[in-house]
C-alpha cells in the first residue's frame, strides 16, 4: 500500500533557478546539522599562484560574481579535474579557482568562487532545507552550461548536446509535457512574463499555448484550484520594467543578479501553494538549479548510466569526446510537502533525468518511450512518508 | 513557527543596463530563429544558423533582450502553425506542405492510372463475355 502522503499526491510543481552550487547555498547548513553534506572547514582549491584558499562564509548577493564564473563543458571539465587529461584521471575539484583565474586574470577575485553563503543570508532555501528534505547528492545532469542541463529535466536526455545552441525537433523522446497531455493528464511551464522567456518556449513551439502560463497565472490557478498536475516554474531571467512601468528584478539568482530576488520568487511560489489548503495538501514542489554556474563544490560527481548518445570533440572543447557517463557538479535539490518529515536528508544520486522520471511514473506510468538514462535515474516521490500531513504551525511561513 | 520575513533587495540592484547573459543571447537567438518563415529556420545538427546573407541581431544588454523577447514572444502563436524540421545537409528546408501535396500528387496520379487501366480490363472482359 502506498503512503498516505503519496496518494493523496495530485501535483508536482518544479522550480528551476539558475547556476549556483550546493556549497555555495546550502554548504552552512553542516555546521546544524552534521547529515548535510557541505562546509566542515576543510575545503579548499589552490589559487593561479598556488596558494591555497579555503571556503568560506563570505558570499554577497551581488557583484562579486561579475563576470560570470566559466561553465562551458571545457570550463566545467577543468573545474572538476583540475587540467588533468590523463585516462585514468580522478574528479577532484581542485581547478576552481584557477579557472574564474582565467576570466577574471585578477588573482584576488578569483577567489570569491570559493564563498559560500551564511545561513541566514539565505532564509528561505536554507529554512526549506532544514524543514522538509534536502537532497545531498543532486547533481546536474551534464557538466555544462544551462540550456543542455534543462534538457535534462524536460526530455530525460539532452539528445547528445553539451552546449547552449539546442533545438530539438521531431526527437525520438517525448518531453515530459506531450506524455502528459497524451495521458490525458495536465502540464504546463510557467514563464515569469512576457519579456522572459521559457527555454523551452521554441521547442515546444507546435504546442502553443496549451503548455505555457505566466507567474502571474501560476498564482492565480493556484488560488483558483486550477494547477495543472505538473507544473515547471522559470524564474524572471532579466531585471526589466514592467508594462506598468515598475522596475522588476530577475529572480533566477544567475550571476551578477541579485540572490535575494530569488529567495523572494521561491518564497512567493511556496505561500501561493500553501495558501489553498487543499492544494497543499495533495503537492509536492521541488526546488533545484539547472548547474553550478562555475562555483565551487567539494563533492565529486558520480558516474552514470550512458544514454546512448555521444558529444563529439568540436563540441565538448576537450579534444575528446563525451559519453554521458558521468554527472555535473552537485546542485541544491529541496523537496517540500507536508508529507515529508522535518529534517530529512537523502543520500541516494539525483540528477535533472529524476524528474521527468518522477513525474511520468506517478502520471503516466504507460508512457515507455524513455531514455534509459531517465529509466536508470532514481525518484523522488517516495520521500512523502508521513502517515498525515504536518499542521499548519508546524512547517515555516514566509512575509515578503 | 514564526513568520520568516525575507528582506528585499535594495533599489541599487536593478540595473537593465547590465551586459545580457550568453543565457540571454542564445534565448534571444532561440525566439528570433522561431518566428521566422518556415524556408528560413536553419538547423543543423540541433544548432540554429542564420541562413547566409541574413544575420540575427546581437543584444547587448538585459533590457536589449527583454525588449527583444517582449516583441517576439507574441509572434509565437503564429509561428506555431509553421513546420518544425531539421536540415541535416545544411540546407534550409521548404514547407513540407508543398512536398505533401506533390507527394499526394502523385497519389493520385497513380490511383487514377491504376483504376483506368482496371476500368479498361473489365470492358474488354465484358465485350469478351459478350462475344461469346
């Protein structure tokens, strides 16, 4: 018999920010809770002139990423083994440093990739974390830029792509959305408005407007009772006036914006769900980041299950081709439910593939043709283990 | 518990004058590539081109690529009716419609040839009868 928690599951809403890593958010939280697998003070990468430097507690929400840290798939390669090139090379993630060195050629700054941020500085993730279930070992999917990586959540594979310049047109695995709709269930992708675009926007071009709301419908169907079974949520990707003429933050927490923004969105989202008491009750919302964006985490990435496809040299900028055997930097993953118990840690491997596995095995669990990547990836959905919902006094509320 | 009050970010923070993102210009490139007329969308291997001669705009700022998405996005609607394939030889491809209706063409050409020819055989199968 499921668990309660699970069957009363209606909706699984996705948050999807933008390049940072889980030391770098959530690496604090070891000092309270010792499970959580982030800072304990030993951390560091040696600098261009070979000095050591350790991580710590000293991120700003804004301007000391400026320009952003390197995450092309060379960049990201070069960050996790350090130059090494050798066959039988081990991920150390000692080349942080030394590669912001190479956008920045300024010694001193580049040592700001390795800060992480102060619990309290980020009270909304950091409370999410500590109060429902942090995941110690999500990964990006790819160790490579954006566009690749959300390809991940939406298809279960990114088709052989390791880079930014990516259409997928009449592919062989259906995103998540179309096996949705074809299971006559409900999914969409809430873009923040009409000046910030969906990645998906264009690949997903034939199923206009059916797949696409906006923030602002995000809180009205909500409100209304009306969210679709699956939801995937775009944070605002550029700091714009609206049409009223109001100055609007970008909310995605990409370097240089600023991250506070982003604790505002995620906050936002979380009451909107909480405030319909029914909606709560039967939702589980994940949030996560696409990749690293450059900044450090001490964690190697696992290996995993190929999905076929390969990435040639031009491509990946090594010299060498990639097989999509192995996962991307670590990234903060929180899921929050009221069925999931308060202090959860999990230690099993996560990657962006869980979630079209996740969403397809709880809503259209017919829907076969899948990447075996997807297939081989683990789930979430099973973390929703308390017999009752906790009570309204007992999980956080957010004022903004 | 208590209410977490989640501060905001100070006024200083805005700045659409900010150099856009590669995240930006690819989203940007993305749009401008979709809204296109179908002979006109380019895609090898995945990658988006410019066909030659036309060449998409750079953005150079945050509000460049807001006010790009802003005009582009709208058009998505229509451009959602145009066909959606991929050109492996490098060479834009023309509305399958086209293709569609030739191919069908041809159908019919050749059901009309299959069935004159029946119609012919059962008359000099008639005539045969009747001679008899």
């Amino acid at each position: 018999m499921p668990p309660p928690g699970l069957d009363a599951l209606r909706h699984v809403v996705v948050v999807m920010m933008e390049n940072r890593s889980f030391d770098h958010m959530l690496g604090s939280l070891m000092a309270i809770n010792p499970a959580i697998d982030g800072i304990d003070g030993t951390q560091s990468n040696p600098d261009s002139q070979g000095n050591l430097v350790k991580a710590e507690p000293k991120a700003k929400y804004q301007s000391q990423l400026d320009p952003d840290p390197g995450h092309d798939f060379d960049e990201v390669d070069f960050q996790i083994f350090a130059g090494d090139t050798t066959v039988n090379r081990v991920p150390t993630m000692q080349g942080f440093v030394r590669q912001y060195f190479e956008k920045r050629r300024d010694v001193k700054a580049s040592r700001q990739v390795m800060h992480y941020f102060a619990k309290d500085k980020l009270p909304v993730i950091t409370t999410l974390a500590t109060e429902f279930c942090v995941f110690n070992r999500w990964f990006s999917s790819i160790p490579g830029p954006t566009l690749c990586n959300r390809a991940f959540a939406h298809y279960g594979t990114s088709f052989g792509h390791v880079g930014m310049q990516i259409l997928y047109p009449n592919v062989q695995f259906k995103s998540v959305y179309e096996r949705l709709q074809a299971a006559g269930k409900t999914a969409k992708i809430y873009l923040f408005d009409l000046q910030s675009a969906s990645m998906e926007i264009v690949n997903l071009l034939q199923h206009q407007p059916q797949f696409f709301g906006t923030y602002r419908q995000f809180l009205d169907d909500c409100a209304t009772g009306n969210l679709p079974d699956y939801s995937f949520i775009e944070p605002n990707y550029t700091d714009h006036f609206s049409d009223a003429g109001e100055a609007i933050l970008a909310s995605d927490q990409h370097p240089d914006h600023h991250v506070l923004e982003g604790e505002r969105f995620v906050a936002s989202i979380y009451n909107a769900i909480k405030a319909n008491q029914a909606l709560w009750r039967s939702t589980a919302m994940l949030l996560t980041y696409d990749e690293h964006g450059g900044i450090y985490d001490h964690v190697a990435p696992p290996g995993c299950t190929p999905d076929g496809f390969v990435a040639q040299p031009a491509d990946t900028g090594t010299g060498k081709p990639f097989l999509f055997d192995r996962l991307g930097v670590r990234v903060p993953a929180v899921l929050v439910s009221p069925w999931v118990p308060r202090n959860t840690v999990d230690n099993r491997d996560f990657e962006h593939a869980s979630i079209p596995n996740t969403v397809t095995e709880l809503f259209a669990p017919l829907h076969s043709e899948r990447s075996v990547r997807e297939i081989a990836s683990n789930t979430f959905h099973d973390l929703l283990t308390l017999a009752a919902p906790r009570p309204d006094h007992d999980t956080p509320s957010f004022t903004l | 518990m208590a209410d977490i009050k989640v501060p905001k970010p100070p006024k200083s923070a805005f700045n659409p004058n900010r150099p856009a993102s590669d995240l930006l210009k690819y989203q940007v490139e993305h749009l401008e590539w979709a809204v296109r007329n179908a002979g006109e969308r380019l895609v090898v291997d995945g990658v988006v081109k410019a066909r030659a001669g036309q060449r998409i705009k750079p953005v150079r700022t945050e509000a460049d690529a807001t006010k790009r998405m802003s005009a582009l996005i709208p058009k998505l609607a229509s451009a959602a009716e145009l066909p959606f394939e991929e050109s492996s030889i490098g060479v834009a491809r023309s509305r399958p419609k086209a293709k569609k209706s030739s191919t069908s063409r041809n159908a019919k050409r050749t059901t009309k040839r299959k069935s004159t020819l029946k119609a012919k055989r059962t008359k000099a199968r008639r005539a045969k009868r009747a001679k008899r």
